[in-house]
C-alpha cells in the first residue's frame, strides 16, 4: 500500500497553480496528510534548473531541454515523491511527466517514445493515481501571462496550440487516469468541479 498521486497539468495561465493550491487547502482542512510541489521545482537542485529552464536569457537546445526536466524531476522524485508515498501521505504537484511529453514531445518533436522510457527511469516507475488536466483555449490562457512571460510561454501560439492536442490526445489515451476540467471564469466553480471529482476517486 502507497500514498496517492494527483497531479495538475494544462497549458500555459490555464490555472494550475491556483486550482492545485486550493485543493491541497481543502484536503488539509479535512485532515489529510497531504504535500504539495511544482514541477520543475520542490527541491533545491530542482528549483535551480526551474532557474534556467524559464530564464528567457537563457540558450537551451530542444534535447538539453527535456534532459533537465528529466533531471529535475528525478531529484524531486528520490527527495520527496517517493518517500511521502511509502509514508501513505497524499502528493499534489502541479506538473509531471505529462508535460513533458505535451511541451518537449509533441510541441518541440522530441521522440514521445524517448520520453517514456526516459521518464519511466527518473520517476522510478510511479505515476498519478489521478491527473486533474484544466483545458482553456490558449488564446485565453496566454492573456493571462502578458505582463511575465518566461521562456516557454513566450514561444509562438502554434507552439502552445500543439502542447493543448497532445494534452488533450493524453487524455483520449488514458481516460481512466487523465480527467480534463473545462476552466471557468469563476474559479471557485472550477474547483468545486475538480472537488468532485477527487471525492469519487476515494481522496
């Protein structure tokens, strides 16, 4: 017996942060054991390759760029991941490895097949019990990130129109696991939405 995984994933000012916050609030409120991380980030190597990886000074090759979200994500995994699990707390973390098959694999091209095994190996083998994806047409989203644009959301519209299929085709894959949640202007609803559905999931 483990803990149990949820994760938040979603294209760029989609509201992942705000919604994964308030679910970690509200299952803290009922008493869970429960933490909370981001991804890239969550541990003090991982947050240094966030620096890098969302600097927009910085150069960084399509390939470097996957490795250091994998690097990143292996840290926090032997840091923190794993362990909570083992300890039978609930984990939530805005981001996994969906977003790198959604922003490295089908929006840069990198071989989704690569990814897996790759990613197979910095997660250890663990994955979400449960992912919350909030779809938001990225038109929307990107006007929510036009004062602070880091250097993923500064990349074209067609680059983040093909991260939203391929989350979306993630979705159609695994529909047991990947649960999408139309964003509403009221984010209150929107959680109220996701609330639901981590109580039929046993949370």
């Amino acid at each position: 017996m483990r803990g149990k995984f949820i994760t938040f994933e979603g294209s760029e000012g989609c509201g992942k942060s705000t919604q994964s916050g308030m679910l970690f609030s509200y299952l803290l409120a009922k008493g869970a054991k429960v933490i909370y991380l981001r991804e890239p980030g969550g541990v003090k190597l991982s947050e240094a390759i966030r620096t890098i990886l969302l600097d927009p000074k910085s150069r960084i090759s399509a390939g470097a760029e996957t490795l250091l979200y994998m690097a990143a994500r292996a840290q926090v995994v032997q840091e923190i991941i794993k362990p909570a699990l083992e300890a039978k707390k609930i984990v939530i973390c805005d981001r996994f490895l969906d977003s790198t098959i959604a922003y490295q694999g089908f929006g840069l091209g990198i071989d989704i097949k690569l990814i897996k095994s790759l990613g197979s190996f910095a997660t250890q083998g663990i994955k979400p019990d449960l992912t919350i994806l909030l779809d938001l047409p990225v038109k929307s989203g990107l006007k929510h990130r036009h004062n602070c644009r880091d250097r993923i959301e500064q990349r074209s519209v067609s680059y983040h129109e093909k991260v939203r299929r391929g989350y979306l085709a993630l979705a159609k894959q695994e529909p047991r696991r990947i649960k999408i949640v139309k964003v509403l202007a009221d984010k209150f609803k929107t959680q109220n939405k996701i609330r639901e559905m981590v109580t039929q999931y046993g949370f």
